[in-house]
C-alpha cells in the first residue's frame, strides 16, 4: 500500500509540528519538548493523517542551524509521537534525517534536493520540493521565463534520479513560497494538476504571505493579513488543490481543513481556475 499517494480517496492532510524558535508562522510556540509533543497529540485528535516535524526554519531568510542543535529539536518529539502517527522529517541535512528515521520517522520531506540518497538506502518514501536558491536568498528578485514548466522540469528531474536510485515512493512539491512571487505562486496553483505527471503532490500553502497579500487587499488595504488572519485564503486554496487532484495538504490548521476535507469528497473535480486579483 502506498504511504503517500492517496489515489481515489479524499485528500490527506499533513500537520505542521515547528520545533523552532523563527518559524514564520508559530516560532517559538511549540520549541518546548512537551509543548510540541502536546501539539502533535491535538492535530492527531483533529484528523491528520501525518504528522511533518522540523527543527530549522525555512522561512525566507532564516539561517542555518547547527546539525547538533537540530537533532536536540525533533529527536525526542519524533520518539514521542512516532508509535501513533506517520510522522515526515522536515530537514536538509542528511545526517538528520538518517536519526530522525531511526528515532521513528518514516518519510523524508526534503525541501532542499540532498536526500535522495538517504530515502534510498534506507528505503523511505521521499518528499521533494522545488525552491531556487535558499531560504535565506530564495526571496531575492526571483525570476522565471515559465515558471510552471521551469519548476516541472526541475522536480522531474529529481524524480528521476530517486527513481535511478531506488527511492520506493516519490511525491513532488511545487515549493509554493520558496523563491516565487504572488503572481509565480498563482500560476503554480492553477497548474498543480500539471503536477501529477510526476507523481502524488503535496501541496503547502497554508498562512504563506501571498495569502496575507490578497487577504489585504480584499479587505481594501495595501497591508497584509497577518499570520493568524489568513486561515479562509488558506482553507481556500488547499479546497482548489483537492479538487485538482492533491494527495497531500500540508497545513498548520488540522481541524479545519480536515472538514473541508470531507467536504470536497463528496464533490467531483470541477475544472476550476486561480487567479490573483
């Protein structure tokens, strides 16, 4: 049975767990060990399906943190929570994602291209998403010709090299936020059908700032909704994802997109259009 594809059921959702102090959206909330334990257990309760794990930030321009560091983050939570959920490893660094799935992980979300390697060894499934640059220049003035078939090209090409390698399961991500403007990350999500050429997709909108652009600019101002002011746009656009054919939606708000969830399985796939406004 396949651990990431979810084929002609409803759309999966993935439960953000952030055990970082500047992560863009609840830094800081759930650093603490027990904290991010108690977290997971709620959005377990709430009807996720897995359970993502991180402990670096990749917001746009956040900074490295030291390998031992971030092991000290996730290592315990992932032993916590890993006997009851699926639990991913949100890293870049290989040397954390070999321990984080000895400590009970079970998926790699590699947002950074360096895990091929680790998922085939160790024969895991394997999340691969798409960003040009890094979190701390991705954000710099990025440009595309075509950013839909620019960053297509790009996944499929890590796609085939883990399927050269014996990755067993491949998602792709289209890196919706990492290195793309508004105008880049709407044209991704009116595309992300085009997506499943190359396999299941994973979706990860929720709370980004083009969601607080738009939400602003609805409401008749130039200034963004902040963070905890954008769960309508974000519930929005991962309903459009599920009706185009998501696996996955990875959300920091569990409960209610678990509800929209429901909802949209009950509806057939419209053909649908995003568009920025």
């Amino acid at each position: 049975m396949s651990l990431l594809s979810a084929g002609d059921g409803p759309t999966r959702v993935m439960g953000i767990i952030n055990v970082t102090p500047d992560s863009f959206s609840d830094g800081g909330q759930f650093l603490d060990h027990d904290a991010a334990i108690e977290h997971g257990r709620r959005l377990l309760s709430e009807g996720a399906h897995y359970l993502d794990i991180g402990g670096e930030s990749s917001r746009p321009g956040s900074s490295r943190v030291p390998e031992q560091e971030e092991l000290d983050r996730v290592l315990p939570v992932i032993e916590a929570l890993s006997a009851d959920a699926v639990v991913s490893i949100d890293t870049m660094k290989a040397s954390v994602a070999r321990a984080a799935l000895a400590a009970g992980a079970s998926i790699l979300n590699d947002v950074s291209s360096v895990l091929v390697d680790v998922a085939a060894t160790q024969g895991v499934p394997l999340i691969t998403m798409h960003m040009r640059g890094t979190p701390a220049t991705m954000q710099d003035d990025p440009q595309y010709d075509d950013v839909v078939e620019e960053v297509y090209a790009s996944l499929a090409h890590t796609v085939a090299e883990a399927k050269a390698a014996g990755v067993p399961e491949i998602m792709v991500d289209p890196g919706v936020g990492f290195g793309k403007t508004e105008q880049h990350n709407m044209n991704l999500l009116g595309a992300i059908d085009r997506f499943r050429d190359l396999g299941p997709v994973l979706l990860a909108a929720s709370r980004k700032s083009f969601i607080g652009a738009i939400h602003g600019r609805s409401d008749g101002t130039d200034e963004p909704a902040g963070v905890s002011d954008r769960l309508e746009g974000s519930i929005s656009i991962a309903v459009a994802g599920a009706m185009l054919g998501v696996d996955i939606i990875r959300v920091h708000d569990v409960r209610a997109t678990v509800q929209a969830m429901r909802v949209v399985g009950q509806q057939s796939r419209p053909t649908i259009s995003l568009q920025s406004s």
